[in-house]
C-alpha cells in the first residue's frame, strides 16, 4: 500500500501540470457550491437574526424595504424622516419600549455611518463595551468595533464628521467627536457604525450650536443690536466645532426638539397584543408606516432561494462538465499508460494493484483539491458575505 | 507454434533466433507465464506453470523471471532508482531484502551507471535506459533472465556491450539467459543457439 502510494506521488508530481490542472477543476467543482452554499446561508442567517431581533421599525411612509434595510443596518437612508414627537407620541402609547434612530453625516474614505441614538439602543442590542465607556453627553462617540479597527481609533482620539453630500451646505456638518468607548464585536451591523447621541447627531446637521457668549460680546462688527432682552450678533461670532465640557453649556437648538428630525423608530413591544395594538395605531396616521423586519426580510431571502436554484444548478453542470472531463482524462490516461501497465503486468504486477495505483493517483489529486476547496471557501465565505450583505443595502 | 521438447539447463545462456512473426516473443512469454500454451506444459524446476492460476503466475514471474524489453519500458515519472526497485514496489507477493539500496548501486555500479540513480529516463542515452532495464530485471535476483530483442533499439556499438552485460550479469547472479535477437553478430557469444523456425509451426 505503501509503495502504490509512494509512485502515485511520484507520478503526480512528475506530471505537475496535468496535476494543477485536474486539482484546479475539481477545486472549482467542489468549491463554487460549497462555498455558494455557505456564503448564501451565511447571508440568510445573518439577515434573519438580525431582523428577528428587531421586531417593529416605524418610519416616513415610502419603501418598506428601505426603511426595513435603514433600521437594520444603517446604509440605505430612506428618504423621508420623521419628527422627534413621534417618538413621544409612541411612547405614549405604552406598548413598549421606543429607540429612536438618526442616520446623519459620516467619517472617514469609507462613509461610515455617523447614526445618532439614545443611551436604550446599546442596552436593547445587548451592545457591551470593550475599552472605555458608553457616551454621557453630547460630543462623545462611541465606535463599533471594526472602525474603532479600520479607523485605528482608540479611548481619547478624537475625529470630525463630513457633510454627507458636497453640496449640503446648510448644516454644520464638521464636528469634532471624542472617542469615549469602544464595542466589543457583535457580529452585527453595529461593528461598522460611529454611535453619538441624537442631540450629537442634530448638532451635526446643523440643528444646533454653540458659539461664544452673544451677552459678553463687544465687538462693534460683530454685534448689530442688543436690548434688556437680547443680542443680536452676526454669522462672524465664533461658533465652537468642538463641544467640550468648558462649552458644553452654550450649545442649543433653536427649534423644539419634537420637530427636529429622526430616520426610524425601532419598537420593542411589550407582547403580541401590544404590537397588534401599536401597528393598528400608526396604520391610522397617514404619515407613518410600521414594518416588521422579519416579513421584509423573509421576502429577501425568497429572492435569494432563487438565486440559490440558479446558482445550484450551474454548479450542477459544472460537477458533470467536471466529471466528464475527469473520464475524458482517465481514458487517455489508460490510453497513454498502457504500455507502462503491461509492463507492470509482466514483471508480476496484479491488475488490481494497478487500478489501486491510479485509484491512489486520484485520491492525491482529489484531497488536494478539497483541502484547497475548503481553504478558498473558508476565506471566501467572509469576503463574498460581506460583499453580498453590502449588495443587498 | 508447435514445440514438441525444449530443456533449458540452469545457467545456460541460449539465443533463439528466428524470422519475424515466427513466435520468438510468444516463446518468452510462454516460458514467463505470461501466456499459456493450448496444449502441453511447461514445467520449470518441477513446477508446472500449466497448474499456477493467474496469481502463482504472477508471483512466480515476480520472483523467478527477469524481463528486458526491446523498448526499455522503463517508467516515465520514475528516477533510475526507482525504475531498478520497480518489481519490489509493485509486487506485494516479494518481500523487500533488508540492504536493499545496496544492491541497487552495487547493480547500477556493474553496469556503469551508479552515478545516473537520481535521473530520470528521460535524461538518459538509449544504451543508458537499457543497462537501468537490465538492472531492473536482475534485482530480484531471478533464477531466468529473459530478453526480448534488447539490441533492438540500439547502435552497434551499444549492441556489443549490452550483450555482454546481460552475459556477464547472468553469470554472476547465476542466472539463466535466453536471449531473442535478429542480430547474427550477437549469437556467437551464447552457449547455444535456437532457430526458433526449425520447431516447425
């Protein structure tokens, strides 16, 4: 057993080409529906427990995958947002608890999300803190932990966000933010995302600042009229871009809160009845539109099943292509070696240990191709995951 | 190809001769065991062949018989080393002796090719692959060495000193020798001579 092996070595090696070949098929064979299969259930499990795990999002009426896709992953901005007092409006409602998201400005080459919370989110992903702690007031960010990675951020650093768009002039868009925490790895979208507080995430939008004190200003230029009541200054007053805590006191909204705006509500309902209670409450309000993820999601994953047929199929066709061309190769191997064959024969060689001989020929060939099978798809699964999961936002 | 008695002694070096398709290779084969006569037997040191199923065949030619080609035959994919130990990697039913390489290089020194073992066949001269066949025939050490035209495929110097290696290896490992040829020039140097036509067909 031991020499066939040893001269089937000898003779994939020696014909290494033939060899890379036939491992390279087989390899393609073996790993497009491995990994294809992987990569898709991958993508489904992920896509479902993450929708699972966030039962109602509410939302400007508009596309519910969008704002399903939005809730869950904070890539796809859905169009319209909706009012602050929604929040309160829901809350009051007591069917739950309510988490408020504001997708604003982003960081870095990238465009990772800046997406504005309350302290509840953390608590309601089961988000844990890894290094430093979550934010206590506005100014303070907290990284997922694969920007705090990529960004090579760390506890004390500090960054500005960017305007989303080039032309969205209006809004103050640069802000420094102060890293006070970073996550431990969830697995999740929440990796990939710069938390602040939604107040942060307003200020970012323009919805608030602070500036020097207009009461102690005397600059002629910069004054244009003051009476008991109040000053009125000019756009050169300096406006702070860093919010500290020496300044923290002078930022301010200069609107309600309620109206100020928000990307999507996520619901956490107490039970069924709440929910049931709660969707026919916002059916009713003509601007909004509650979606269960799961739903939206199930109807995803439909599409990528189809896919999956697809994709099952012509990995089919290439196993059988695969196939005959390992029949088409043995032949002309049999063909090729025939004299070699009987010359084994004819020194005392059995016919069986022959065939073993080319039996341990393919099984070298086969194990390596499914050693290097699995190690693509090992790493391909990750990479194409990711891929797909950004595909789909 | 009929044969009415054909006695070989031990250690006797015999050259059958004969015009092509007069059954000088079928004549090999048979004594091999490769084939089998339709009628007769051939009996070799008082076992008969005719007796052996397929795999006391197999192990008799494994340990009894040594093979040269006219083609060589050697492996592609194998070194000179490993085309020599051929018959012990392919047969279970011989067991490997212990100094085993030793005698590799002790056969591949005898004729002159000690310092080509790492090569492959491909490397080598037509002279040089059918001293490897001859080596590879005699490492077992069979108590028959029998040799298919294996001047065939060589110049005429290489013819001579092939002939006298195949001689002179089957004297010291005491072997019998039956050689096929076609070359006049060769059979001086054997015992006896067997024109293969004169058994009548």
């Amino acid at each position: 057993m031991d020499s066939l092996i040893y001269l089937a070595v000898k003779y994939v090696c020696h014909y290494w080409v033939k060899s890379v070949i036939l491992v390279l098929c087989i390899t393609l064979a073996i790993f497009l529906p491995v990994a294809g299969t992987a990569v898709l259930d991958q993508v489904q499990l992920q896509l479902k427990s993450r929708a699972e795990s966030t039962p109602k999002v509410i939302g400007a009426k508009g596309s519910r995958f969008d704002l399903t896709l939005h809730a869950l992953y904070f890539d796809v901005v859905p169009p319209e947002t909706i009012r602050y007092e929604v929040d309160k409006t829901v809350r009051d409602f007591g069917y739950g608890r309510v988490l408020p998201i504001y997708r604003t400005y982003h960081i870095g080459e990238d465009k990772t999300p800046i997406v504005g919370i309350t302290l509840s989110y953390f608590d309601f992903r089961n988000l844990q803190i890894a290094d430093g702690d979550f934010f206590g007031r506005i100014g303070h960010c907290v990284l997922g932990s694969k920007v705090a990675k990529r960004l090579q951020k760390s506890v004390g650093d500090d960054f500005v966000s960017q305007p989303q768009r080039a032309e969205d002039i209006t809004s103050s868009g640069n802000v420094k933010f102060q890293v006070v925490g970073i996550l431990s790895p969830s697995g999740t979208s929440d990796d990939d995302v710069v938390f602040v507080d939604i107040k942060s995430s307003w200020i970012i939008d323009g919805f608030g600042h602070g500036h020097e004190d207009v009461e102690t200003v005397q600059d002629r230029d910069k004054l244009l009229s003051r009476d008991d009541k109040r000053a009125i200054v000019n756009e050169s007053v300096a406006k702070f871009i860093e919010i500290t805590d020496e300044n923290i006191g002078s930022f301010h909204f200069h609107s309600s809160l309620s109206k100020l705006p928000i990307s999507a509500l996520i619901l956490d309902p107490v039970d069924e009845k709440s929910a049931t209670f709660l969707t026919d409450k916002i059916n009713e309000i003509d601007y909004l539109q509650i979606v269960e993820p799961s739903v939206e999601i199930e109807k995803l994953i439909e599409k990528i099943f189809r896919v999956k047929t697809l994709f099952n199929i012509a990995s089919a066709a290439i196993f059988i292509v695969t196939g005959l061309f390992l029949v088409l190769n043995t032949l002309l191997s049999i063909r090729l070696r025939s004299r070699e064959m009987i010359t084994m024969y004819k020194i005392g060689c059995g016919r069986f240990t022959i065939l073993g001989l080319f039996v341990w020929e393919y099984l070298i060939v086969i194990l390596l191709s499914v050693l290097l099978a699995l190690l693509l798809s090992t790493i391909t699964v990750e990479y194409v995951q990711q891929m797909i999961l950004q595909m789909i936002r | 190809m009929h044969i009415d008695r054909f006695e070989i002694s031990s250690g006797e070096k015999i050259a059958i001769v004969g015009p092509s398709g007069s059954g000088k290779t079928t004549l090999l084969d048979l004594l091999a065991g490769i084939r089998s006569p339709t009628a007769g037997e051939i009996i070799f040191n008082d076992v008969n062949l005719h007796e052996l199923n397929d795999a006391q065949k197999r192990k008799f030619r494994a340990s009894k018989i040594g093979l040269v080609f006219q083609e060589f035959e050697l492996v592609e994919y194998l070194t000179v080393n490993d085309n020599i130990l051929l018959p012990y990697l392919i047969n279970k039913q011989i067991k490997r002796p212990p100094k085993i390489n030793n005698r590799v290089v002790e056969l591949a020194r005898s004729v002159g090719i000690e310092d080509k073992l790492s090569r492959k066949p491909l490397r080598l001269s037509q002279g040089e692959k059918q001293r490897v066949a001859i080596c590879r025939s005699l490492i077992h050490q069979p108590d028959l060495l029998l040799a298919d035209e294996p001047t065939g495929n060589l110049d005429a110097a290489n013819k001579q000193k092939i002939v006298s290696l195949l001689i002179e290896q089957a004297e010291r490992e005491q072997s019998t020798l039956i050689v096929v040829t076609h070359d006049q020039s060769l059979i001086d140097r054997f015992d006896r001579i067997v024109d293969i036509s004169e058994f009548g067909n």
